[in-house]
C-alpha cells in the first residue's frame, strides 16, 4: 500500500460558530470562541521600574492596530479590544518592584545554579507574597526581565571575572553527592540546594509556581523595547520591526488563553474522541541514569486540555536508550486520564489516541489496556521527525503543500505538517519541509484517519496565534511540561 494524499486543511471554530482556516483571520472578523473575563484582565507585573513603563507603552501600543508595511503578520493586528471583545489596560496594573540593585547580588554569582536560584527566588517570592494578599485579585502575573537575566541565567551562562561579587563555595559534584546523602550541617545543605533545580530561570520560576496554580507570562524588556537595546552600529540587537504585528498577535493570545478564554477550537474533530501526549525527560540530577519524568497533556473533542501526569521512576532503559512505563504505572495514568474526561464531559470516552515520540513496548500496552477496559479503544501512535525523506516539487519556486502525505502501509506515513500555504502565499518552513514519521505502533485505527488529526493538532499552539505549528499540540505541550517538571526536584513514584 503506498499512496500520495493531500489532506485537506483543518478548520478552526470561533465567535458566531464561524469557521476559517486561519486563527488570525477568525479572531478578526468574528472574535473568540468563548470570553469568561468580559470587564479585562488584570496584570499582575513584576520587574523593575524601567520594566514596568516598557510593559505600559506595549499594552497603550496594542490598543491600536500596528500595520507592518510588507504585511509580515499578515493580516495586520486590528487592536486588542476589537480582536478580543475587551481591555487590557495599562491602567489596571498591580505592581511588584524589583529592585535593580537587589537585583544585582543575585545576577553576580560565579556559579550558574546559585545564580539562577537566587534571582528565581527573587521573582517567585514576591509574587507568592502578593498571592497571600486577599486585596490583590490578578488573572495573569506577566514577569518581565531585563535582558541580563536572561543571558546569564541560562545552562551555559558565564559571566565576566570582573563582575563577580560572590564566589562559589561548592563544585557540581560535591552538591550532588549532598543531594543525594545529605550532610550533618545545614550550611553545606543549603549551598547544595540550588544544584537540584535546572540552571534555566524561565523553566526554574515556572515549575517553582506551579503549586500555586499562578498563569504566569514571562517577557524580555527587549521584546517590549527592541530599540532600546543596541549593539555597536547602532542598530537593535533582535530587531522586531517586521514582525511587531507578529509579536502582539501572540502575547495576546497567549495572555488571552492564560486567563480562561477559549480563542477558537477545532472545528471537526470527532466526538467522544481524546488525545494524550506522553514526553519522557531524563532527570540528570540523579544518581540512578534510570530515573526520568513522564510529562502528560490530555486535550478533549471541546479544545480543553489537562496537565494530569508527572510521574518519576525508572523509565529510561540506558542499553536501548528508550522509555517505557511500568504496566502499573501505564494503567494509573489512563484511568487518571479517563476519570479526568468523565468529570469534563460527563461520559466516558469512545477512544483514546497516545502520542509519544517512541514506540510502546507490549508489558507497557498491557496496563494502558487494563485501565482503559473493554469498552474503550485505545490507540498507540508514535510520531517523529524524519529527514531521511524528501519531497521537490518540479518546476515550481515553492515547497510541497502542507498537508501532503505519504501512506506506506496500513498502520504508517509521512506528513508534512509545515509546507507551502495558498493562504499565506508562503511555506510555513524555512527550508525544504521535513516530514513527520507517523506509526500506529499498538491498537487499531485507519492511518488516513490518525494522520487528520495530526494535521489538526497542529492548530492549537495558543501561546502563538500562528496559522498552524508543525508539531501536534499533544507533544509540543507535553514536551514543554516536561521541561518545567524537571526544573525543580521530582519526587519519585
């Protein structure tokens, strides 16, 4: 069986039950899906003096409509209020000063870890701090860092010898030995806590939060102010000029989104259908190399999703270099999953698709089947990005169309997920587009049929409204859950 396919482009569904290819294109002419916050958003922001008037001048620029003069972020962004059906107002802004010179001590360690610990908790204390103040009603913590804190709080940050004020007192090594088999005095204890979080502030502060249930939006001062940021010929060091449109499109939906608004969903997407995205990240912090986290988001037929799985264990398997659950642990996540929809939807669900980027083993298959029952058809779908195959098309200046697909058996394909678009008059890659490798690795469903919901999948991406991402939502979030979990220490099932 091998057969070229071109799938048809998904639609989305907005304001009205009005349905379009393109979220940019919907959310302006017919406005979101679904609004719970009619009278604005209230911005809780944390920076500095400097960071809160960029944070301002950006919320006062994005009432208007900003044009780009080559049509970049095509269609042009109309303004937030038209697009969203209300405000985000500079003038509804609760602010938590940090202060430069505080600021400074933290930034000026010689050690990565210290660094960045110091200067997360600089941010994170503060904003728990506001939380327990019953005065204080906020529906998004924007967080907004001087540049410097994102390049030297970063794994492979370094800093000058000359701007160091505080000078290591422990080696990587040393702390992870702590870690693991902790000494009798607290001070060598508390010197060694930093190495148990990831040296990464946004990912650090994020996995930090999550207790406190905050939705959080962290931005560079020069993604605000790009002109305010220069390099030796005096020209902007990230230069935004043609992507201004672009940027306001995506802060806004994302902001959006991260307060209870639904900005659109799919439009056809089967009833009584859910989809699981499993992504494994090794924890390094470990003595045992076995040790990773099972990151899981489940996304429903009404667009909703569900971070309901971070479990820790003994996944990885070193001499393959694959992971795998254990049936007990396979069967406790889909029933999680199916008790979560049930509690959505009110039914249980007719079938059940887990996306992973490696294939399931059959003792691992076994507990997903026996948590899901009899009743419920549960399908294992393994997708990865392949480049050993590639698509020219004759006599063209374009790339093949996005949605293109080649079906190689029954239960595998390739799909092109990025692509040439009719619709954007340009190809959503930069190069020559690379497929997906799509395997239906256990269960039973019609290849054509898991490739369309692929495709779909794509359109969900709404921290960027962007016509469709080139992977399905189910890894991408998946994928950057786990990156937040194995930020800070992980409890082991």
């Amino acid at each position: 069986m091998n057969e070229l396919v071109n799938i048809e482009e998904p639609k989305v569904l907005f304001g009205y039950n009005q349905r379009l290819e393109d979220p940019r294109d919907g959310l302006t002419i017919f406005g979101p899906l679904e609004n719970l916050r009619p009278y604005g958003i209230i911005s809780g922001v944390v920076s500095t003096k400097k960071g809160l008037e960029k944070f301002k001048n950006f919320l006062t620029e994005i009432e208007s409509p900003i044009y780009n003069s080559d049509n970049t972020s095509r269609p042009f962004f109309p303004g937030f209020n038209s697009v969203f059906k209300m405000e985000w107002s500079a003038k509804k802004i609760y602010h938590v000063n940090i202060d430069e010179s505080e600021l400074g001590k933290c930034l000026y360690h010689e050690d990565v870890h210290s660094r960045t610990y110091q200067t997360v908790s600089l941010y994170a204390d503060k904003i728990i701090a506001a939380k327990k103040d019953e005065h204080v009603d906020i529906n998004l913590w924007v967080v907004v860092i001087p540049d410097e804190v994102y390049e030297t709080c970063r794994p492979q940050s370094t800093i000058k010898k000359e701007l160091i004020i505080t000078r290591k007192t422990i080696t990587k090594t040393r702390a992870k030995n702590l870690l693991a088999e902790p000494a009798l005095w607290d001070d060598m204890n508390q010197a060694a806590k930093p190495f148990a979080f990831e040296a990464n502030f946004h990912n650090q502060l994020k996995a930090r939060l999550l207790k406190h249930t905050l939705p959080t939006q962290i931005i560079r001062e020069s993604t605000l102010s790009p002109m305010d940021y220069l390099n030796a010929f005096g020209l902007p060091k990230r230069d935004f000029s043609k992507i201004r449109g672009h940027l306001a499109w995506s802060i806004s939906t994302a902001a959006f989104y991260k307060t209870g608004g639904k900005p659109w969903k799919l439009a056809d997407i089967r009833k009584g259908v859910c989809y699981i995205g499993l992504v494994y990240k090794k924890d390094d912090r470990s003595i045992d190399p076995r040790n990773a986290c099972c990151a899981a988001q489940m996304f429903l037929d009404s667009g909703d999703g569900f971070v309901f799985k971070g479990a820790v264990g003994p996944w990885y398997n070193p001499k393959f270099g694959n992971f795998h659950l254990k049936p007990a642990q396979a069967e406790e996540l889909i029933r999680m999953a199916i008790d979560t929809y049930k509690s959505a939807e009110g039914t249980y669900p007719n079938e059940i698709f887990l996306h992973a980027k490696t294939k399931f083993d059959d003792k691992e298959w076994e507990g997903f089947k026996r948590g899901a029952g009899e009743n419920i058809n549960v399908v294992g779908v393994t997708i990865k990005d392949h480049t050993p195959i590639k698509i020219y098309r004759d006599n063209s200046k374009f790339p093949i169309l996005r949605g293109l697909a080649y079906i190689n058996g029954p239960s595998s394909g390739y799909l092109w997920s990025v692509g040439f678009v009719p619709r954007l008059d340009t190809s959503l890659a930069s190069e020559v587009p690379n497929p997906l490798y799509v395997e239906i690795t256990q269960g039973k469903s019609e290849i054509k049929q898991v490739l369309q919901d692929i495709l779909a999948l794509t359109k969900l991406n709404y921290n960027a409204c962007i016509y469709a991402d080139g992977k399905p939502v189910t890894l991408r979030f998946a994928d950057n859950i786990g990156d937040i979990l194995t930020a800070a220490p992980l409890q082991r099932e």
